[in-house]
C-alpha cells in the first residue's frame, strides 16, 4: 500500500542536513543534524511505493552499482515511518541490515541515487529516515540482546572485526554457532573505527553495538594479530570454519622519489587513525598551523580535508588527477545509474568555508617533493590528462608549498602474506580468489569476505559480503540453511 499518494508532489526533499560548518570545524562530534517528528513523516510520505522499486534493486548497470545492495525493504519502511508504525518499520529495516547505525550515517545511499523520484526531482530521504529509524529502536529499547535459544556445537573463527567479519559475526551467532572473531586493533570496528573519522560516525557507537553483540553470546579477542601472535594454521585446528575479513588496506602510494622518506608525509589511514586515538588532544603528527596537501580526491581525501580543518591547519588543497566531473547528469549516464557528477562532501565544504575557496585542484598530480635537511617544504605539480587510458603530463610545473602531505591515493589489494601462508589462492588484485559468487577460497572450510574478498568498497558491500558469506558457512557446516 502507498502511505500518502500525493506525498511526493506536496513536500520537497528535507535532508536532516549537517550542523552549521562554523560551529561543527570547532569539534569532532558527529555533523548531523536532527530533524522534527512532523517533517520524518512527510519525508517518509514521499515515498511513491514504486511497483519496481529501484532503491532497493542493487544491480550493475554499466558497470557500476545502483540501488541497495543488501536489498533494504525500503518502501515498505517508508510507508510504515509515514504512518508512525515506527516499531515494525524497525523490525522490516533489521530483517535485511543487521547494522542500520553504521549505514545510516556513512553510505554514500546507493538507494536514494536508484530512486524514482530523483529521475526527475529529488530523491526520497531514504539514508536519513534510516538513521531516524535505528536511533529511534536504541532510544525505545527495542534493541535489547536476542541470545539464540540453540547452540550447534559448530564453532568459526573469524579474523577481522571490520563490517564484514561483524555481519558474519552476526549471522552465524543468531543462527546458533559459537563464533569468535579475532581484531588485532584495539577495538572492532576495521575502518569503521580507525578510519572513517568521529564526525561522520561517532565511536560511542561501535560500542554500543560490540555491547549488544558481545551480550548476544559474540567473543571478540581484540589485539590479537594472526599471523603473527597465532598462525592461521594453528587457528585452523580450533574450528569448524572460518572467515578471512582483514580489509583492503594497503595503500597506492605514488611514484615520487623520496616519497617514503622524507619527513612531512603521511598516509591517510595512519593519519586518520592517529587523530582518533589522540581525541580530544592531538596527534604527533597533526595539521596544526600546517600548509597541507592532500593527495586523492576521493572520499578518504575529503575526510582528511575535514580532519586538518579541526586540528588547525593554515591551507588545504587536495589534488586529484581525474578532471573535474560535471555539476549535472550527462546524456550517456541517466537515472537510474550511479551519477558520475561532482559531489562537495562535507570536508571541502568547510573549507570553502574557512579559506574561500574550493580546495580541489583536478586534472593534476606530483611529479615532486622539495625538501631541505630530510623535511618538506614544497610540492612540483603538473598537470595531467588521459589518452587512450594512458597517462600524460604536462612538462609545465608549478610549485605550492606544503609541510604535510597526506597521501590519500586509494588501496590496492589485502595483505596477502596471511593467505599465502596457507598456500590460498590469491588474485592479481591482491584480493582473496573464490569461485565468482561464492566466498570459500581455495581451501576447504576457509571463506573470505568485505575488501579482502572484493577489493576497497563500501560498507554496505563489506556488510553485504559478511551476511551473503555466512549463508555459504552455514550450508557448509550443516548441510543446508535457511539464512538468507
Ligand atoms: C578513510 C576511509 C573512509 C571511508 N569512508 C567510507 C564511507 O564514508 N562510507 C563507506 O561506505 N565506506 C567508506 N570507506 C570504505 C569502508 O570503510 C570499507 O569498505 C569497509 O570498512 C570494509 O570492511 P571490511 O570489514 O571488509 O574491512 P575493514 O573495515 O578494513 O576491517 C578489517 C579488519 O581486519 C583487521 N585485521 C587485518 N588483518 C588482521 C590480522 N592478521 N589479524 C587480526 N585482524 C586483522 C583490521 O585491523 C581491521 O579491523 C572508507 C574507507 C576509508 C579508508
Ligand atoms: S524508488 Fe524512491 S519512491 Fe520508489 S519505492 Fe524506492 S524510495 Fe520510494
């Protein structure tokens, strides 16, 4: 049933926004903001209940995806937010998400961009109302512990405490195996914790849910690093199965000399996580009173932009070498495709903000580093275009002076030296091989899953992948399964 059916024609999008940039640049509490009772209903009333719902679809098309890919039954929560059902909203949102708190607030809403009121208009607030909806249970107490009534006696291993060992995690526990997962961070979480930054996802959190988990019967061993502290042939031995999640985070780092040996530079990730484990104080290395670079474009790049803003720097600029994308959707990408358009995130908003202008600088890359006494001063740029995919840059430099360079240049592929140690067939992406589709590797009773199975994505895919993952686990374990 369509909760309201001109819903869509009477209220405009409201996103619940962010709070003002010259407030939120003083702190690292999270940036959203909250939205009135009165408007969640009529933004949930936009929903239009499509009878092929795109949102939730989580297809390929050329190439890239759109639409849920964990399949959120969202026009049916859409409608029951609508009429206040809140409770049962909830209950339709957890039977495809086990984590709605960490989507809610760092998907990029593969669903809003599938949506049909955006082939013409807006799209349905559908990120937003999922937050609403899961702080909304936490807040009721609707989320209480479920403890499995039926234990199997069958016990997996899982190695890695990022989304996708968590969903698994998950997954198998509710269905009654005794799981343990192995983090050699301090705290679960993966890039969810040490990667992604406070403003966007508080850790407060991943705490309450490792509460939550843990009071449902989950073990973590936190601090432990196998392959090192125990071999993955040892834990082999102690379990029925088990579950390689160790993320994609190795990172490309360009090809300028003295790039790893000058002081000054910085990879994204260290940085980031550095950051978080100093709050509130700083980190060693930290952007305070810095001229700084940051290297990517991309999202990762935009959270460093938005952390250097909140330690203090002088200037920010981040260089990326694909050109600027355009403002609008182009004739051979449309609705519903993914959109290949410019996005601001919050990070170079507040940097427009603070500094006048947009930090980016498109269409350039490192050619390099001017240092005195081991120590950064200055960065070459040029500039750079594409032929036939080939690389070519302009013999024309320009220099811009920097003491930190924040090396956000993406991830290629997983540590491989922990499979390999097994003898598990890897991929020449640096991922874990399986069968297309599956998730055990090349040896029996060992699955993988998240950015070690698929390469650096999304948490929705690492969430995906953990919960598809488990599904193939069960069937193994016990001859058959109902998971879905
Ligand atoms: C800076 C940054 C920002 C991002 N922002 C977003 C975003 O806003 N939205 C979004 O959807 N995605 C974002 N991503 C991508 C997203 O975080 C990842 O795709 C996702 O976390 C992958 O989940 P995973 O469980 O596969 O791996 P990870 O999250 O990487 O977790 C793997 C875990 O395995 C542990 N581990 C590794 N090796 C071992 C070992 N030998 N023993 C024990 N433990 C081990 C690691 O410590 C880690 O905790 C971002 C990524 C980065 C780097
Ligand atoms: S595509 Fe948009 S309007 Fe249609 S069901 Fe999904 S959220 Fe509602």
């Amino acid at each position: 049933m369509m909760g309201k059916t001109d819903g869509f024609l009477l209220y405009k999008r409201r996103e619940d926004g962010m709070r003002a940039v010259e407030e939120r640049i003083k702190d690292f509490k999270e940036i959203h903001a909250e939205q009135s009772h009165e408007e969640r209903c009529r933004q949930a009333a936009r929903c239009m209940n499509c009878g092929v719902p795109f949102c939730q679809s989580g297809m390929k098309l050329h190439g890239m995806f759109t639409g849920c890919p964990l399949h959120n039954l969202i026009p049916e929560w859409n409608d029951e937010i609508y009429r206040e059902n809140n409770e049962h909203a909830l209950k339709r949102l957890l039977k495809t998400n086990p984590f709605p708190e960490f989507t809610g607030r760092v998907c990029p809403a593969l669903c809003e961009k599938a949506c049909l009121n955006g082939m013409e208009g807006d799209p349905v607030t559908i990120r937003d109302n999922e937050r609403f909806l899961i702080e909304y249970g936490y807040e009721k107490g609707l989320l209480e512990p479920v403890i499995p009534s039926i234990r199997s006696q069958k016990r997996v291993g899982i190695i890695g405490g990022g989304p996708a060992g968590l969903a698994a995690a998950h997954r198998l526990n509710q269905r009654g195996h005794t799981v343990v997962v192995y983090e050699r961070d301090d705290e679960i979480g993966g890039l969810l914790m040490y990667g992604i930054p406070n403003m966007k996802l508080d850790k407060s959190i991943i705490k309450r849910r490792r509460k939550k988990m843990e009071a449902e019967g989950i073990i973590f061993h936190t601090g432990v690093c196998i392959g090192k502290d125990i071999t993955l042939e040892e834990l082999r031995n102690q379990y029925d199965a088990l579950i390689l999640a160790c993320g994609a985070k190795q990172e490309r780092i360009p090809n300028v000399e003295g790039i790893m040996e000058t002081a000054g530079i910085i990879k994204a990730v260290d940085y980031l996580k550095q950051t978080t484990k100093a709050l509130p104080g700083l980190p060693e290395i930290n952007a305070k009173g810095k001229q700084v670079v940051v290297l990517g474009g991309g999202d990762t790049g935009n959270d460093c932009v938005g952390t250097c803003i909140r330690q203090g720097c002088t200037s920010v600029i981040q260089i990326e070498m694909m050109p600027k994308p355009p403002t609008e959707r182009t004739a051979d990408n449309p609705w519903p495709e993914w959109p290949k358009t410019l996005k601001t995130d919050y990070g170079q908003q507040e940097a427009i903000h603070v500094f006048q202008k947009d930090p980016r600088i498109f269409s350039h890359t490192i050619t390099a580093l001017i240092q005195k006494d081991g120590i950064l001063q200055a960065l070459e740029i040029a500039e750079v275009h594409f032929e036939k995919g080939k690389q070519i840059i302009s013999e024309k430099r320009e220099q811009i002076d920097c003491d930190l360079l924040i090396i956000a240049a993406g991830f290629i592929g997983c540590e491989t030296q922990l499979p390999l140690s097994l003898g598990i067939t890897c991929t020449q992406r640096n991922t874990v091989s399986t069968a297309e589709g599956y998730y055990m590797t090349s040896i029996d009773g060992i699955f993988t899953a998240g950015d070690m199975h698929r390469g650096q994505s999304l948490v929705v895919w690492a969430i995906q992948e953990g919960l598809m993952c488990a599904k193939e686990v069960d069937e193994w374990l016990m001859g058959y399964t109902n998971l879905i």
